[in-house]
C-alpha cells in the first residue's frame, strides 16, 4: 500500500474532510458492489450508522465546526441526507438508526442549539425503545433465566450506549421530558444490577455473564460452552463502568452506582495479566477461568479500543477519577506505558481506523496523557500519529482505507483486504477525528466511544 509521505495531522484531516464533504460521493463510494466486509460478504456502507456512514462523518463536521463555522453547512448536509434514510435503517443501540443521528445531531448542535426538533424527536424515540429494550430484558430475568447477552449491556448495540445518549439529552432542555429522565433512571439500576454477583452453578460469578446461548455466533458457543465474561470496550464491561463515570460525573452520585463502580473495577484490576512487557488485560475470558482458583499465564489480547489493555485502562483510569483512586488511575498508566513497550507484532490491531487500529489507540492515549501529562504517554501520542498518518493515501475515495482479515487470509501473501469506509468508527471520518486535538466542548466525539 503506497502511503502518502511527509502529512501533517491538520493536512490529512483536511484531505478527509474534503473527500468526504459531499454525501452523494460517500454513498456512491461507500456502496459499491466491490466494497465487501471479507467476512460476512456484506457492502461496507450503513447510511444510519456511526460506524461506517453519515452520522459518524457528520461527528467530525461538527467537531471542525468548534473552530470554523463554514464546516457547520457541510455537517448540515450529512445529517440532512442521514435522515432521509430513517426509514431504512436498523436499529440496534447507539451505533445504528435514530440513536445515530441523535448522537450526531447532539455534537453538530453547537452553542447556538442547532436541531431542537430534530433531536427533542430523536431523544423521545431512543427513550422509548430504550425502555422496550429493558422491559426485556426484565422479562426474561423475572422468569429465572441467567445470564446475559452483549444487548444487555455492550457501548456499541447495547444499553450502555443509549445509556450515554440520554445522560446528555436529560439535561438538555430542548431533549429532556418525563421519558427521557424515566428512561435513564431505569437503565442506571439495570446497569448497577448486572454488575451485582450471581451464582451459577454453585460459583459466585459477575452478573454480566453471557452463557453459551446467548453467544452472538456458532464460533463463540463453540469456544466459550460454559460462557464468558468480556472484558473490552466495545461489547465488555469496560464500556459500562465508562458510562457509569459519566453517570457520577452528571450527579447521579448515589452508592448503588458508586457499589458499581467498585465492583467493576476490582474485577477488571483482578484479571490484570503480565507478559515481558508489563501488565495487560484480555479480550475474553472463558467460564473456566473464571472460576479457576488461579489466573491463566496469557490469554489473547488487542491493543485496541475494542479490546485489550486500551479501552480497559481508559475505562479504569476513568473510574480512578470519579472515585477519587489513584491507584486506579496508576494500574491504568502503567498497562498503557507497558502497551507501547510491547512489540508492536504482539498488538494485533490492523490499519489506521478506530475500532481495531492505530487511531483507537491514539484517542486513548491522548485522553489519557492529556490528564496525566505523562510523558510516556504524550511520546506514545507522537508516535502513533506518525503510524496514522503514515497511512494516509492520496488515491484513497477518502484519504483512508479500513484493513479488513479475511478468511483465507492464513493462506494469502496479503493478510488483509482494504475497503473504503467512510464513517467514524471504521473510517476515514474516525482516522481524522483522532488526529485532532482532545474536545474540550460539550458532547465530544468520543463519548460514543466511552472516553469522554
């Protein structure tokens, strides 16, 4: 892959923003037949997704438009075309349908209050399907079932990640109303509930177990038969402790969320694991081990913002602010130093894009040495801008391509197949977006991604 050579952060951001202004563009990019996720042969294109098209692009107009307002016409038109495709769109949690756009429409608002309507209407649906969601959710509790699926509680599908939604539409005037502040309150005592222990078969184990039958594929009922507990950001527990954070940092200070917050972050503290590098902690980790009297020597990992030490220390460090622990936020750092010691072979990450790449990385690390000011960490910054940036492509649709495994990747030459994806979370919009500097105004980006 020929990369561009010599870019700066601000003109590869401006190389994006400029290929990806125009929605028309984007979708006939974006849409094309040939533009295929390699596992499971689907286009990479969801108009009404923060992953991959017009609300995640709308986030990095809106964030430009802090500095400049002529980017906020171009934000405008992102979201128009975003809500012409409502009706088509799926709707699963925070990162897909109505509670896209509102995320979206809530950053591009600005201090003027841009799209009251829009987004009074759009807070009232995401309320309403939010509580449908937890009504069963209840359901199948109050019938003795146990255990949990990833909806239950993950960032990106889940009710963590309406959860951050409504936290910010309850103290909205233009957003907030009796369903809103409802909606919210029932989903902070869901989310407090599933940290409390439950036994299963005899074993004391954490409340966000996800039996085998809950697993989302025929692969993880077959790797985890007894279950698993997830311990990443994306779709572990890492993404509620960050949206219980928020919860405290909002006022909502009671001792059934700050018991919460405890609890979590002792779990995640006790699966810390050590390899050459320092500590770090993995992806998943089985029914077995669990329960096992000892922890296992490794276990696999990222170093990622899905998954691995990155979305748990920023989770982790998060809880060690909120709670006043500093050594939550020490245990945190240090996983983060020993991260960039590692060989960069053993980071299993891919690209430059947000989920599972190098600007995941870097928005961790820039929230958390921008707290800290360690300078390990701001070094660590540097450097993972230089790897973004070095991917950069002049003859990229969008600046950026999204690598991409694919299942006969153990037998190619070439491990990955790049795609041109627009959106935040595996997009060009994402890579510009974690190449700027950290938002300090309201409703950031990267709240949709548990850092903020």
């Amino acid at each position: 892959m020929k990369a561009t050579t010599d870019v700066r952060p601000h003109e590869a951001v401006a190389l994006v923003a400029d290929r990806l202004a125009d929605p028309e563009r984007v979708a006939a990019v974006a849409s094309r037949d040939d533009n295929r996720d390699p596992v499971y042969d689907a286009v990479m294109w969801g108009p009404l997704t923060l992953a991959n098209g017009l609300p995640g692009i709308a986030l990095l107009y809106g964030e430009l438009a802090r500095g400049d307002d002529a980017w906020r016409p171009v934000a405008h038109r992102h979201l128009a075309a975003a809500g012409r495709a409502m009706s088509t769109a799926p709707r699963h949690g925070l990162f897909s349908g109505p509670a896209a756009l509102l995320a979206a429409a809530q950053t591009c608002a600005g201090p003027q209050g841009h799209y009251s309507a829009l987004r009074r209407r759009l807070a009232g649906w995401v309320a309403e399907d939010h509580s449908e969601r937890l009504r069963a959710f209840g359901t199948r509790a109050a019938s003795g079932a146990k255990g949990v699926d990833w909806a239950a509680y993950d960032l990106i599908n889940g009710l963590s990640g309406t959860t951050r939604l409504l936290l910010d539409s309850a103290t909205d005037p233009a957003e907030t109303g009796p369903e809103v502040t409802a909606a919210l309150a029932a989903s902070l005592r869901h989310l407090t509930r599933i940290t409390e222990p439950v036994v299963i078969d005899g074993h004391e184990v954490p409340g966000w177990w996800v039996p085998a039958e809950r697993q989302i594929g025929e692969r993880d009922r077959k790797e985890y038969p007894h279950g698993d507990f997830n311990l990443g950001m994306a779709h572990g527990i890492a993404g509620p402790l960050a949206v219980l954070c928020s919860a405290y940092e909002a006022g909502h200070t009671g001792t059934d969320i700050r018991d919460a917050v405890h609890r979590v972050a002792a779990w995640l503290l006790g699966w810390t694991l050590h390899d050459e590098a320092g500590p770090y902690w993995p992806a998943r980790a089985a029914w077995e081990w669990e329960v096992a009297p000892h922890r296992p020597a490794e276990l696999f990992t990222r170093t990622a913002w899905c998954y691995g030490t990155p979305g748990v220390a920023a989770a982790l460090f998060r809880a060690g602010r909120a709670m006043g622990r500093p050594q939550w936020c020490a245990a945190a750092v240090d996983a983060l130093r020993a991260a960039l010691r590692r060989d960069e072979s053993l980071w299993a990450i891919e690209g430059a894009t947000v989920c599972h790449g190098y600007a995941g990385l870097l928005s961790v690390l820039t929230r958390v040495a921008h707290a800290t000011d360690d300078p390990e960490l701001r070094a660590g910054c540097r450097r993972l801008t230089d790897k973004v940036l070095g991917c950069a492509e002049e003859a990229a649709p969008f600046g950026y391509r999204h690598l991409m495994r694919f299942p006969a990747a153990a037998r190619s030459p070439v491990p990955h197949r790049a795609v041109n994806t627009a959106g935040m979370l595996e997009g060009a919009a994402g890579v510009a977006l974690a190449l700027m500097p950290p938002g300090e105004g309201p409703l950031p980006w990267d709240r949709t991604l548990g850092l903020a």
